[in-house]
C-alpha cells in the first residue's frame, strides 16, 4: 500500500493514514525466534558455514549462486560462500538495514535464526562481544584439521577466550560443531572427533557449562555442507547416529522469556525513514502499534507508530524478535546506539503514595517493591556497582582504582573508571574476603565502583540479566567480564 509521508509532530495523525489491512495476516509469528552467535578462532569454519547455511535454506537465489561459481572458478574458492551473505541481499539491502549491521537470517522446521554479527562481514566484530550479548544461542566452530584444533585451544587461541566470553555474556546453549572433518588429515575419523569432544568437554565444565544439558557435540564439513540440513549416509560417516545441524538447532530448548515484564529494547542503530526508526531486540516485554514508550536516558517520550519484524509488518511484538520500530516525538539525531527504548512507568503507586495521611516506612517499602516490579522506565546511571572477574591485564598491570578501561553492556560501548574497589572475594570459595583491597591482580573477583561520564541505560543483573552483564576492554583485549550489583546516582523518568 501507498504510504504518506509522516508528521512527525502528529503520531497518532500518521497511524490511521496507514491502513490496519496493510497489515499482513501473519503479524503473530507462529515460528519461535532465536539469536544465534558464531564463535571460535580465526579460519575453523565460521564464514564458510554461515554461508552453507543460507545457502542451504535457500536464501540464495539461482542467479546469483551461477554468477558466484563462476566467480569462484576465477578465483581461488575460499571467498565463495563469505560471499553469498555479503554481496547476495541487494534487495535487503535497500528494504532495511540488514546488511549493514552484519545480520543474515534463515528458518528451520520449527525456528527462525537470526546470525549475529554475521562473520566475514566487513563489520564483523572479531571479539564477537556485541553478537554474544544479544545471542540465545552460540555456535561453537572448532577446525577437526590436524594442528588447527591444537592451535585455536591453545593460550592465545580465540577458542578460550570466546568460550569464556559467551559464557559471561549469558550464551546459555553451546553447539559445538567439530567442523572440516573432509579435511585429508581427518577423513570423518572418529578418534579425532572424540578426541576434540573429551578435550572440549573438559575446558566447557570449567568455563560453567553443563555439558549434558546445554551442550551438544555434532560432526560437519562447512565446506561441503555435509550434515548440515539433512543427515549424513553412512558412506561419508558409518559411526555417526546423531542428528545433523539443522535438526539440533530445531531442538534446541531455551527457558521462556516474560512477554509480560517491562519493555525494554537497547537501541543498536536508528535511521531515518518516514519518521524516526529505531532497530534492536526486545530484552523483557511486548510493544504494540500506539504505544506510549519512553527512550532513555534522555526521557523523551515517543509513541510507536509501526513495528517491523524481519520485513513484515506487525501489531505487537514479544522479548526475543529483532525489530525496527518507527516513532514519533523523537528525532533520529537524538538517538545514539546505546539508548534503551522503554516503557514509561507506573507513576499511581508513588501519585497514590503521597496522597495518603500516614506514611509508614512499611508502606514506603511495600511501594518500592511495587515499582520495582511496575513497568518503570529502564535506570539511567553515570555510576554503578559491579562484581568483576579479572581475565587478563595488559603487561601485567595491577587492577586499582583509577583503572581506565572501555565499557561495553548490551549496546553501549563508554569510556568508565573504576573508582574503587571494595571488596575481593576468593574466586574458589566465593567468600567475601575481610580486607579491603587496594588493587588486585589477573584471576582475581572484585567489587568494585564504576564511573562513566555519560548516563547509561543499565539495570542490576539480578533484575535483568541482559542489562546487567558486561566486560571492560583496553587495546582491544578483554581485561574482565562483570555483573552489575547495584545502580547508584539513578534517574528515573
Ligand atoms: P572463519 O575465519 O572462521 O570465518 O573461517 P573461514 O570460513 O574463512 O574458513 C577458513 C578456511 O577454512 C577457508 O579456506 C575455508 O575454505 C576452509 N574451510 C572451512 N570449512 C571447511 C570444511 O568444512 N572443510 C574444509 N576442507 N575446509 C574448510
């Protein structure tokens, strides 16, 4: 349908010059929605198979795939398949913003995915940190080829630190797909694959994952898209009874997320296109065409004029869905990725609070629980409480106050100074140690007081996990990975 440009000014106005029956009739999706990440060193496999995978469930068309292979022919092959999820969504890329945020997406049976910084794209964030912090699922690629298994495990080798990092980041389900098991040194052998299966096991349990339940070994070629969409003959691998990629994926449980909660959706880009749009996951709650939301921490408040997800239109939306959202009542440059679109708030309980004669502090306790739980506006912080585990510092640095590190939780990314540290806690016992410490050293758990200079959309990790995990990163090195235990200096809306 033809659509008016819109007045900014007037929400409501540019809603019913939108006919409801524009509408798609699919606008409640019927396929659940995951985020997927894919993690592991450099070259085990993770372009190759992101690209197999579109081109598996068929989201390259012919014409294109014929103008790849001869591209390929020419050169040499190993761009080919990175090519597909870069160069193939021309109309994508005009639709939406898809591409330029590196996301590519495909369906299974049961599940649509989402790839999170989509690798091999050019800005493919090599640490994979912003990917993981959104992601319900990881994709582990570990290389099967004699050598590259040994050197991505190593110390130095991004298998640890990705490991560690998905793990922090709250990537519950780990797939593990042993990848290039075509390879001449592997030829589908068993013992190899059981070999990276004990190993992986073991390093797995002691980054905090159960193994047996959230983690699930599979043999594949990338390259070959073998077991990828449908089980593998027994020709190619007579001791593999498993299922294949797609199938596991499909399997894959994760614990329901409350529709009902407080709306929350960290803004990861905005642009204009009739009207001010904004892109990001839901974290917590349901947004619906006409709602009144608030973006923070700026406190403008904005009405939902349209909701997209992937490229349909819809009525309401539930945690998990990326999605663009068109507002009013907002400017684009007023936006910067970081900001959290949120609900506005339940101001009765405190309104009703100071109307009544007799204040107790029972009463004021009773209605801070109440807010608390009310869907009040996200917290907006230039100060806050952490508990950090210390992975790694620069030439063996010591850990002070004072520490100036780059601060990233879900989509923002500021310079913070750790203020003070308050406390050490024994990182095998988890006791609280007596001694307040003046620094601390690599391996070490702190509390500690965290300053940013710009307010930041953050909530306390017990509240809600996905706004309250973070890491601190300096020259490109991650030194720790944290949660936040409280908000001091808050704003509400
Ligand atoms: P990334 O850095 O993890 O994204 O790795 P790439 O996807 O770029 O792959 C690195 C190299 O490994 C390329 O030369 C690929 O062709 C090769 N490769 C990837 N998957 C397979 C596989 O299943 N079998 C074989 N033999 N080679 C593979």
């Amino acid at each position: 349908g033809k659509r008016d440009t819109p007045d900014k000014t007037d929400g409501v106005k540019e809603k019913e010059s939108i006919p409801l029956d524009d509408v798609e009739d699919g606008d409640e999706q019927t396929k659940r929605h995951l985020n997927v990440v894919f993690i592991g060193h450099v070259d085990a496999g993770k372009s190759t198979i992101g690209g197999q995978i579109l081109y598996l469930s068929g989201q390259v068309d012919e014409r294109t795939i014929q103008k790849y292979e001869k591209e390929a022919k020419d050169k040499s092959r190993e761009s080919w398949y990175m090519a597909y999820i870069m160069d193939t969504n021309e109309e994508e890329r005009v639709k939406g913003k898809t591409v330029e945020v590196g996301r590519a997406h495909f369906e299974t049976e049961t599940t649509r995915f989402t790839i999170l910084d989509a690798p091999g794209h050019k800005s493919y964030v090599p640490n994979m940190i912003s990917g993981a912090s959104q992601a319900d699922i990881g994709v582990l690629v570990i290389s099967a080829r004699k050598g590259e298994f040994e050197t991505g495990y190593e110390r130095g080798g991004q298998t640890r630190e990705h490991v560690q990092l998905a793990k922090t980041l709250g990537v519950s389900k780990l797939l593990v797909v042993v990848n290039k098991m075509d390879e001449p040194t592997v030829k589908w052998s068993k013992e190899r694959f059981d070999e990276i299966e004990s190993k992986m096991s073991l390093f797995l349990k002691s980054s905090g994952y159960n193994v047996k339940k959230d983690v699930q070994f599979l043999p594949i070629s990338g390259l070959m898209g073998t077991n990828m969409k449908s089980r593998m003959g027994k020709d190619i691998c007579p001791w593999w009874n498993g299922t294949c990629l797609f199938e596991a994926l499909d399997a894959i449980e994760i614990p329901p997320r409350d529709p009902q909660g407080p709306f929350r959706m960290p803004i990861i880009d905005k642009f204009k296109d009739m009207g001010t749009v904004v892109m990001g996951k839901i974290e917590s709650g349901t947004i619906r065409d006409g709602d009144t939301m608030v973006v923070m921490p700026n406190k403008v408040q904005v009405k939902v004029l349209a909701i997209f997800c992937d490229e349909n239109r819809v009525r309401r939306a539930g945690p998990g869905e990326n999605l663009r959202v068109r507002l009013s009542g907002i400017e684009e440059e007023d936006i910067i990725g970081g900001f959290v679109l949120s609900s506005v708030g339940e101001f009765l309980g405190l309104a009703f609070c100071h109307s009544l004669p007799f204040q107790s502090c029972l009463y004021q306790v009773i209605l801070k629980t109440f807010y608390a739980f009310a869907a009040r506006p996200v917290a907006a912080v230039s100060e806050f409480l952490a508990q950090l585990s210390i992975l790694e510092l620069l030439d063996n640095a010591i850990f002070c106050a004072g520490y100036k590190a780059v601060l990233h939780i879900h989509s923002v990314v500021e310079e913070c100074e750790i203020v003070e540290l308050t406390q050490q806690i024994d990182p095998k016992t988890r006791k609280r140690l007596k001694k307040k410490p003046l620094f601390v050293k690599k391996g070490a758990v702190v509390e500690c007081r965290v300053q940013v200079n710009n307010m930041i959309c953050i909530e306390k990790y017990s509240d809600f996990p996905q706004l309250g995990r973070f890491t601190l990163r300096t020259e490109g090195k991650t030194v720790a990975v944290g949660k936040v235990t409280g908000l001091t200096s808050s704003e509400s809306a």
